[in-house]
C-alpha cells in the first residue's frame, strides 16, 4: 500500500482522545502482532509537533496501536514508521511542517537515507532517545554528516510556494543577533574526514575544487565530530560575484553537541583557521517585531540592488533542535532563481561561468 505526504488537516486531539480513537480504529489490537494493544504509539514523536502544535503530535494518523513489546520495537526504531503506517492502514503521511516530505524519518525525527543508513536529526543527542535507540543496537546505522537544516523566511520577505516563514521570533528578540549577507552559493560542510554539499548525496564536482583543496589544509585540525558550514562561491550562480577575499565564506561551526557555536567563537575558530566569515551587516539587540524589521531593512539597504538577501540568526550559542526559531532570512522580491545550475552535467571552469578572487571590496561586501 502507496502513503501520500500530506499537511496537517486533522484536528489534533487530546492525548485521552488520540488513545481511544487510535484503539477504536485498530480493534484494540496490535498493528504488528495482533496482541492485545496496551499502548497508543506516536509514529513521529509528539515532541517533533510541539512548534506548531503546544500539545505536540496527538492526531489520530501518527498513531498506532502496540502491545508491550512491540511498542518497545518501534520506540527503539526497529519498528519503522512505514510498516506502522502500513499495518494500520493509514494512506497519508503527517510531518512536521518544518520536515522534507520527500524523506524518510524514524521515530525520532532521524532521516533514513537511501543505503539504509540515517542522518542525525533533531532529538538525536537526546538523553532519552540516544539511552532507547542504543538498547535497540541501531547507533553503528548513523551516518555522521547532518544536513544544514531548512532556514526560514522572515515575515517580511518573499518566499517561494515550497519555503516556511517562521513561526516564532522568541530567539530573536531581545537578544543579542548579528545579520549578515545572504551569498548565492552552494552550502557546503567541512569535518576532520569528509566534506558534502547540503544534499548528502550530492556528487563531488569540479566546482568544489577550492574547497576540497581548502578542506584538505585545514581538516586536520577540525575536532571530531565537529562541521564547519559556508558558502561555496567558485561557480557563477545568478549573482556574480566579483573581488572576494575567498571562494569559501563560513557561516557557522557546529560541535560534537550538535550545538552551533556563538558568532564570536565562530570569529574566533575563523581567525585561527585562516578563514573568511560571511560579511556582518548588523550586531546588536531588537526588542520588537517593527524595530528589528527597521534595523535589518536599514543595514541590507546598501546591498540591496547586488544582493540576494540577508541572514539574522542569535549571537548566541544554541541547539540543532533551536535552529528553526534561531536563524532566519530575507529574500528580496524579483531576486531571480538560476536557470543554470554549473555543478551539473556539461559544466566547466571558465571566465563567463566562474566569480573572481581579489582584493575584499569595501565595508565586506563581496560583489
């Protein structure tokens, strides 16, 4: 039986109604064996909900009902969402508006790639998760390269019909921020033994050869575990870039935590690594909606002919799981899309197709 990836149009219950209706639906047996059901299982933990929804996942389709041992199976992932869905008969997935729906997730939020192996999502590092996932015997399944989550819009830019706008400025406001340039690039991520684009499964290109070679200087010095994220910038997208300080911009430094670092020690790791940052448009504090669209508008309005957009995301350190409400962009209207992508079949080195290094411009602006 085919699922269809769906947004949310059922209503979320109460955790007392999710138990009944998932039990009533399934005749109060096991979707897997047929034992008598003891628990109402959530397919994708409820936590994962918890954005958009302040109860978190209680909606009858990421339900299924399991007895005592079997609930144990799907809590340790050995259970997959999909066979749940399966025996239970449910046709349409229900994601987190923030998750891809063409990707496959374990019970913990996980993206399982296509080799059987699963990226760390979210909840990975999580004492409970990590503590129930190492007694089912499936840690040795992770790959460790994450992919750079999704950024969101701000209220205020111009997204496309397939990009989120984000959902809270709680992690903005009235805090320390800093904002800094949107580059039109490819995101690429750097560890001690291995480099990827933002697709994991993206193919190496004659494209990366500055940051392979770059990635090749510095990797023995980047901690285990740890990713330092920027912006590919050799190959010519829909801005041209002219004079830049470097054909790789850092953008942010994630530890072994999983936790990306504060702007100032990323400044810091920059400096002692030798690396160019992102350009900073802005640093300080906005305590409201209208201001901190004012104090953003007013530092992106010398770029805004040039460039994309701009990034604003907390000075401060914060969590994989924060990173929806703790980073966010601004697209500006009519910015146009690639019609050409290098890094693909036919692409090459050339003048009409490649940025150019030189001399940074004034005030940090790359272009």
């Amino acid at each position: 039986m085919g699922t269809t990836t769906t947004k949310i149009k059922e209503s979320l219950l109460t955790r007392d109604e999710f138990r009944e209706a998932v039990f009533k639906r399934d005749n109060y047996r096991c979707v897997n064996c047929h034992a008598e059901a003891q628990d109402a299982h959530h397919i994708l933990e409820r936590r994962l909900f918890l954005e958009s929804f302040e109860k978190g996942g209680y909606f009858l389709s990421n339900g299924a009902s399991v007895c005592g041992d079997c609930h144990i199976l799907a809590e340790q992932t050995l259970l997959s969402p999909e066979t749940l869905r399966e025996k239970a008969g449910i046709k349409e997935v229900i994601l987190p508006d923030r998750f891809y729906s063409d990707l496959i997730y374990d019970k913990w939020g996980n993206p399982v790639n296509e080799d059987g192996s699963r990226s760390i999502g979210e909840l990975f590092y999580d004492e409970s998760v990590q503590k129930i996932m190492r007694e089912g015997g499936v840690l040795h399944l992770f790959d460790r390269r994450v992919k750079y989550p999704r950024t969101m819009h701000l209220p205020w830019s111009n997204p496309s019909k397939d990009d989120k706008v984000i959902s809270s400025l709680d992690g903005l406001l009235g805090r320390p921020i800093v904002v800094t340039l949107k580059l039109d690039g490819e995101n690429q991520s750097l560890y001690h033994d291995r480099f990827h684009a933002r697709s994991l499964d993206s193919d190496s290109h004659p494209s990366q050869t500055y940051v392979r070679n770059l990635w090749g200087r510095i990797m023995g010095d980047i901690p285990e575990s740890w990713r330092f994220i920027g912006e590919n910038l050799y190959a010519y997208h829909s801005i041209r870039y002219r004079n830049l300080a470097s054909y790789f911009y850092l953008f942010s430094i994630w530890n072994e935590h999983n936790h990306c670092l504060s702007w100032n020690e990323t400044e810091e790791y920059a400096a002692l690594f030798d690396l160019v940052t992102v350009p900073v448009l802005f640093k300080g504090v906005a305590n409201s909606l209208n201001e901190l669209k004012t104090l953003l508008e007013e530092a992106f309005k010398p770029f805004r002919e040039n460039h994309e957009g701009y990034v604003v995301r907390t000075a401060e350190q914060f969590a994989y799981g924060d990173f929806r409400t703790s980073v966010a962009k601004f697209v500006r209207k009519n910015h146009v899309a690639p019609n050409r992508i290098f890094w693909r079949n036919g692409w090459y080195p050339s003048e009409e197709n490649c940025n150019s290094l030189g001399s940074p411009a004034e005030n940090g602006d790359p272009s």
